[in-house]
C-alpha cells in the first residue's frame, strides 16, 4: 500500500492535521514544499553550498520544532522564511564574524540618488544582481525579506534583532546603497 | 525575480495629504529622497538630511509627533556611549526627538553575542531594557 499524498492540501491545512491529529508524517509535505527555496534564500546569503545545506537542514528542523508557535497570524511561508533569514544571519554574525557596524563606517554612501527610477533607467536586473552581492548580506537580506518575500517590518526587524523603526531607516540605506553602487558601477563613463 | 527589482527601485510610492507634506519641509531643511507611508493613525516620512536616515512621524492635522535619526556609535554624546558602552558593543543608536525631549535607543550586544536593546536618556540613565 502507498504512502497517501496530499499535494493539494494548503499549508495551513497540513500544519492543523500535524498539530491537532498528530498526523506528523505529513510534515514531509511541507519538507518537500519548502525546502529548495529555503535552500536559495540560505544559498544567497552564506555563498556555500554545503553550508546552506546543512543550515537549510538546521532551519527545516527548528521549524518542526516550533510548529505549535505557528500563530497563523502571518501565512506558514512568510513565518518559515522570517525564521530562515533570521537563521542565516545568526550563522553570519556567528560563524563568519560578520560585524555591520565596522563594514558600514568602511563603506559611507558618497551620493544619495534622490530619483532612482529616473537616474537609473533602462536598468538591467542581471547587473542588479552583480550589485546585490557587493552590499553586506544583512542588507542584502533585509531588501529580499522586504521586497521579495513581503515580510512586514516587524519581521524583518525581529530577523534582525533591532526595533522596527531602526530596520526603516536600515533600510532605507540599503537600497540607497544598492542604486548609488550600480550608478558607480555600470552607468559612470557610460 | 524580475518583480523583487521593480519593487525594490520603485520603493513606497505614497502621498500623504498636502498639509503634512508642507509639515515635512517646515520641521527639516531640505530633506532628500523622500519615503512616506501611511500607518494606522498617522503617517511616517523616511529621508537623508546630510548622510543620516532620519523617520519622522505625524498626525493626520499636520502636527509632528516625533523623529528619530540613526547614528554611528561614535557619533554619540560621550554620556550616551559610556552608559551605553558599560552594557556591551553598541550595534545599533537612534536618537529620539520628541517635542523638548531628547532619549537615545541602543542596541547593544554582550560577549555572549546577545542582543539587547535599552532606552537612555539625555544624562545617560537607562529606563528601559529588554533581550531581543
């Protein structure tokens, strides 16, 4: 007899069968659901293969864990990925002795582009890209949990582990940082 | 992928009413690039003025209810930085302006790598503190 699937089942629906009818093998769905693109998101921070792996493996286990937290106030994927960039960043701090504070006094932002959408036309995402990856990964992480993945900034603040209001302003530098590099970069002595 | 871009370039493309915007440029000299936002009961304006952000609220009338400017740690009041200092490595510092009365947010993190975030006032005393 095979193992039933449920490919269909929303998460929230699986997450409910897990926790009220203790149907816990169905946390497989939501493994297989989530896990490359926890996987991309921990890719796109730490830049190693064998280490996103392992802490993709790391967050998934933490998740099942804590499932019983899950409030529903936030959809599954949005808690999943808070937990997933909150996770990453631990390790960087951590393990990579990553320290914003010393890498922002190093790298002042010399002009703020005050019209992006106007100093920046014609602009090309492959070359975005190129730039998201010169900015310190809690920047760059900030941008995608705001402007990819539609965290509030609650969330991202928590991600963090600063208040909200000093997420805003963090990112706000963020993405300045992000246009005033891709002007120096690809638009300079064009 | 291509939306995350658009979204990031485009930022936040609301307008408050006119008599709030006004209030903006009345409370700060030129302020640059210019974010506002609308939250529940009142509106928030993200800017430079200089190189520093600054977030600065306001009521529906017009009437500014607080900013707030983020600052390098050395860029502290030597009090500040030495109550602050005392705790553990500052990691983060917003200055809060409310009406007459000046109190800094700190981050800060001890030598466990634990984060926690205090409230000082202008003589450097601490009211508030908690782990995040």
């Amino acid at each position: 007899m095979g193992k039933k699937i449920y490919p269909e089942l929303p998460d929230e629906e699986v997450i409910s069968r897990i926790l009220m009818d203790h149907q816990t093998e169905l946390f497989e769905i939501l493994y297989l659901r989530y896990h490359h693109k926890v996987l991309d998101k921990c890719y796109s921070l730490l830049k190693n293969r064998n280490q996103a792996l392992e802490l993709t493996e790391d967050i998934l286990s933490k998740v099942y864990e804590k499932l019983s937290t899950f409030g529903k106030r936030a959809s599954f994927s949005s808690w999943l990925y808070a937990i997933t960039y909150n996770q990453c960043i631990d390790y960087l701090r951590e393990k990579k002795s990553l320290h914003y504070p010393e890498w922002n006094r190093k790298n002042e932002i010399p002009e703020i582009i005050y019209h992006p959408e106007e100093d920046l036309q014609d602009i090309n995402y492959e070359n975005l890209s190129i730039v998201l990856d010169m900015i310190h990964p809690e920047e760059k992480a900030m941008l995608m949990m705001k402007y990819h993945d539609d965290l509030s900034m609650k969330e991202v603040a928590a991600a963090l582990r600063i208040s909200p209001d000093a997420a805003k302003m963090r990112l706000k530098r963020a993405r300045t940082r992000v246009f005033y590099l891709y002007k120096k970069k690809f638009l300079e002595n064009k | 992928m291509k939306n995350f871009f658009h979204r990031l370039l485009r930022g936040n493309s609301f307008a408050p009413p006119v008599k709030v915007q006004n209030a903006l440029y009345k409370n700060f000299r030129e302020p640059l690039s210019i974010e506002w936002f609308s939250r529940e009961n009142h509106f928030e304006a993200i800017f430079y003025m200089g190189k520093r952000e600054y977030l600065a609220r306001f009521q529906q009338d017009g009437s500014m209810m607080d900013y707030k400017i983020n600052l390098p740690a050395e860029a502290l009041p030597e009090k500040i930085r030495r109550s602050a200092g005392s705790k553990g490595e500052i990691m983060n510092a917003v200055v809060i302006h409310e009406g007459e009365k000046v109190s800094y947010e700190i981050i800060y993190r001890n030598e466990n790598l634990e984060r926690f975030i205090t409230i000082i006032n202008q003589e450097g005393i601490q009211s508030i503190e908690r782990p995040l």
